[in-house]
C-alpha cells in the first residue's frame, strides 16, 4: 500500500524455487554484536545515520540477521519528537503493504488445499463484484490479481491525502474500497500497483473459507510462526503497546503526528501492526518453504516487470513479493517487500543465502534523494560483512 507522494514508492529472477540456507539523532547505537564477523558494521551504521542526520528523518531502525551472524540492530534519531525519546529496534509499527505479502500466502496455502484456482477468473468467487466502467471480473483472474495484471486502478489514489484528517479516524468497507476504485479510469500501464487487489483477495478468501483474511491470516501464519508481535489493528486507531510516533510532513520543515489511523482504508494490503524482528522471521519463514510447498512458493517467486515510477527501478513483482538486485553483492536479489502508511516507512527482505534486514523510518522522506538513501540503507545491510 502506499500513498502519493512527490515520487512514487512502496516500500520495498531466481530460476525454480528459491530455497534459503537457514538456521535524539545520535549516532546510532548497536543493539546487540553476536560475534567478531558481524559485530563491526561501520558501512551500515553510517547510512543508517545519515537517514536521520543528512536527510534529517525523525527515526531510523534496522534489524539484519543471518547464517554465522546472528541478530544485529541498530536504531537513530528519535521515536518521539515531543518527549525527545530515542528510536528503538523492538517497538510495534504500521508496516503497510507487507501485509500483502501475508494475504498472498494465505490465498497460495488455499490453492494447495485445491479450495481456490490460481488462474480461475474472479467473478467465480465474487459474482458481479467487478463490473461496470470498462471493468470486468470475467476478465480476471486470482493471479491477476496477486502480480498486479488485473488492470484495475487503486482505491488509495481517490483518497483526500490534502484532508486526511477528514477520514483517517473512519472505518472504509472492501465494497467501498472497491467501488472508489472502479470509478476511476483504467491505468495506463499493465502492470499496474493497486491495493484494491488485495482487497478482493481477501475478499475471496472470505468467500472460500467462512473466515476473515485477518483471522486466516493469523490461524496460519502468525500463530504458527509466534510472531507474538504481529496482530490485525480492526478499526483500532491506536498501536498497542511499545511503538514510535509516525510523522508526516506539514511544510517544508514542520511534521505533525499520524501515529493514530484507522487502517481499513488498506485493509488485506496494507493493516498488519508488526516489529523488524517478526518480519525477518517471516519472510525468513516464508523463503524457507516452511509456509508453501515448493510448487506453490515457485508460482509466488515467478515474477514480471514493474512500473518504476509505483516501485522502484530494476524491481520485479510475483505473487506477493518483490525481487530486487543488490548492488554491491555481485548480482545478488533480496526477495521481500515493505510498505509506505501515515508516518511509516518499511523495507526489507531476504537474500538467497537466508541473510535478512528490516529497515523502518518513522518519518515522511521529503525528497527522491531521501527515498533512495533508505534503499541504499537496507542494500549496504544486506551486502555488508558477506
């Protein structure tokens, strides 16, 4: 899920299946050094610092791990811009469109169960659901629907960014979402980011199972996988407990605080609360084949060119999940995804050699060169100390 912004971001091939080998505005403090290999990560810790001293983001934390490191974490900046608290690696934040990711993997766990086809068209589970205004579910399918190929606009581009405060306390119903979707014209391109996809994803996994994306989302891989961090917010403004305050940009130099917002707005793209720790755990998990069979985690990791100006450059998208080259690591890709919400920044992913990073800003980048520094941030993570 993202929102606009002066630069469109979202924030966030390998052949078969990808199987990993798993096992104040200081200077950023390390969290913990596991070993000699990994506790010295300078290349790291400067870019992570320059996010907040150089590009002047309120917050920064990162968390990497992976095999013969361990957990390293480092946090800069500030969480609170009232109280002047510092910036933490291990409180709860809004991580958008990862939960993306999450609705995905539900919705290939039920193709494996042989209760949905990935190429069946929509109108299938959702009869009538999808028409009118040169639209037509007939006409889509559930992979459609996964990768961004359904040629249907985004519900979050309709929405009053420039009055936010006119809706952001307000419950948004999927057939809502959908209809502020359909009412706008077809996108320009055929690969096309839209969260309304993902809202009839879950959609769909309502039909199919009798249950709520949340509650599947929970039964099947929060549970499982005891991120006891990760939870649905429902209509709940407020994140429970330990959490950074989420700014936005009002003006050229002043920020107020988002940190309050009704996330059904983005719904099965875009609500899950989470911390870096659980979501190197699950993408750790999900890269690992400990979520989907090898068939369906080969569909997933199947991917088709973006549009750069909606991701990023040299970004390709599967069913879910994003690849991206690395520069640095001689032609490496990290598999993940991220999210862009009200006062929260996320990227991360996961490397072939089961090497992890999470990176957050609690902040609004106010300029391209800062969208880049937080790429170039997670990018020296991954390569760093290889």
């Amino acid at each position: 899920m993202r929102r606009p912004t002066r630069r469109r971001h979202t924030f966030g091939v390998l052949a078969g299946v990808v199987l990993l080998t798993l096992a104040g505005a200081g200077a950023p403090a390390a969290a913990r050094q596991p070993g000699p290999a990994c506790a010295d990560r300078p290349a790291t810790t400067a870019a992570l610092h320059e996010l907040t001293g150089t590009h002047r983001l309120v917050g920064a934390a990162i968390e990497v791990s992976g095999p013969g490191c361990g957990r390293w974490s480092a946090a800069s900046g500030r969480a609170d811009l009232r109280t002047g608290r510092p910036m933490r690696v291990d409180e709860r934040i809004r991580i958008g469109s990862s939960t993306k990711a999450f609705t995905a993997t539900v919705v290939l766990q039920l193709v494996a169960e042989g209760q949905l086809v990935l190429d069946a068209a929509i109108e299938r589970y959702l009869p009538g659901r999808v028409r009118g205004n040169g639209y037509d579910g007939r006409r889509i399918t559930v992979r459609d629907l996964l990768r961004h190929t359904s040629g249907l606009p985004d519900h979050v581009d309709a929405l009053d960014w420039d009055r936010v405060d006119r809706w952001r306390y307000r419950h948004f119903a999927p057939a809502e979402l959908i209809a502020m979707a359909l009412a706008q014209p077809p996108p320009a391109t055929s690969w096309h980011y839209s969260t309304t996809n993902y809202v009839l994803a879950g959609l769909i996994v309502e039909q199919v199972t009798g249950r709520d994306i949340s509650v599947e989302i929970t039964r099947r891989i929060i549970g499982p996988l005891r991120l006891r961090d990760t939870y649905w917010p429902g209509d709940s403004v407020r994140i429970r407990g330990p959490h950074p305050r989420g700014y936005a940009l009002a003006g050229v130099e002043r920020r107020r605080d988002v940190t309050e917002f009704d996330m059904s707005y983005g719904g099965a793209g875009g609500a899950l609360v989470s911390t870096l720790a659980d979501q190197n755990r699950f993408f750790a998990a999900l890269l690992g084949g400990r979520l989907l069979d090898p068939v369906r985690l080969a569909e997933m990791t199947h991917t088709v060119p973006t549009d750069p100006d909606r991701l990023w450059p040299d970004a390709r998208y599967g069913l879910g999940i994003i690849s991206t080259p690395l520069a640095g690591c001689g032609g490496a890709l990290y598999w993940g995804h991220g999210g862009t919400t009200p006062g929260f920044r996320t990227v991360g992913g996961v490397t072939a050699d089961g090497r992890r990073a999470q990176l957050v800003v609690n902040d609004e980048p106010a300029s391209y060169e800062s969208w880049q520094a937080l790429s170039t941030t997670l990018h020296t993570a991954l390569c760093e100390a290889r």
